[in-house]
C-alpha cells in the first residue's frame, strides 16, 4: 500500500470506524485511542496490507484492539465497582429506550456485540462481517440470530417488570 492509498484508506474509513469503536467501548477517548492504534499499524504494516481489503484488515484490527483493551482493563478493575453500577442503573425504571437497547447490547458477549453493530448500525453485509471476524457467513448468521435472541428475551423481561 502506498501512502496515498493509505490516506485514502483513513478518510474513507476513519468515520466509520470510529462509530464502531464508540458505540462498542462506550468511551470517546477510548475509542479515539483505539483507532488511532489501528491507523498507525497500518501504516506500520502498509507494505502488508493490499489496498483492496485495507477495510477488512482494519475492522479485525480494530475489534482485536477492542478486545485486548476490555481484557486489560477488566484485570485492573474491581468487579464489584462494576456490579454496583449495573445493580443502580438497572433499578431505575425511568429508561428512555435508547439506553436499555445500549444497556443490552453492552451485556452481549463481544463477539455477538461486535457482529450486532457492524451488521444493524454500520450496516455491513454478512459477508463483509465475516471477512473481519474470520467467519463464514452462516456463522455470522447464526451469532447474530442468537444477539437478537438475546436481546429479545431481555426486553421480554423488563416488559414484565414495568
């Protein structure tokens, strides 16, 4: 890849990785970070890289940073922080709906998560989705039928409560 395929790469891509990051971390400077990261190990590794699948290559990326970063920072923090947190938050029954849905999503495991913002809000193709996640795409089918699932049974249930 050559810089000014790489420039190309960050300008069409840039955006939409960052809404990935973001909606994934829920974190601006997290996310920042992140792809900032990603961005520079392309550069790093642009003689690597075809042109042609620069945005596959930094989607795995950049879900692989996601997912080391949650694990280092899940090592430094107390889970008990955590779990009083989720115990306040779902107590209130003044949710507006955008929250529960994050607050679902959240609670996904990472790759049903990843798999539900890349196909419902960055609108990829299963194809596309399993390029990044080095799946075919029935498996992308079955992961993202089984998030939804989830998330269906956990809207079921606070219906139930309210």
């Amino acid at each position: 890849m050559k810089r000014h395929e790489y420039n190309i790469s960050v300008e069409s891509h840039g955006d939409s990785l960052y809404r990935f990051a973001v909606n994934f971390l829920k974190n601006q400077e997290e996310a920042q970070d992140i792809v900032q990261d990603v961005f520079e190990k392309l550069w790093v590794n642009r003689d690597k890289v075809e042109f042609e699948k620069a945005k596959s290559w930094l989607f795995t990326c950049a879900h692989n940073a996601m997912i080391n970063f949650i694990h280092k920072k899940a090592r430094f923090t107390k889970m008990a922080n955590e779990y009083h947190s989720e115990k306040t938050e779902t107590s209130s029954f003044g949710f507006e709906s955008k929250q529960v849905i994050n607050h679902i999503v959240g609670i996904l495991p990472p790759l049903q998560k990843t798999i539900i913002l890349l196909r419902d809000l960055e609108g990829y193709t299963y194809e596309e989705i399993g390029d990044i996640l080095s799946l075919n795409s029935s498996q992308v089918k079955v992961y993202l039928f089984r998030a939804r699932l989830k998330i269906k049974k956990q809207l079921k249930g606070r219906n139930e409560l309210v």
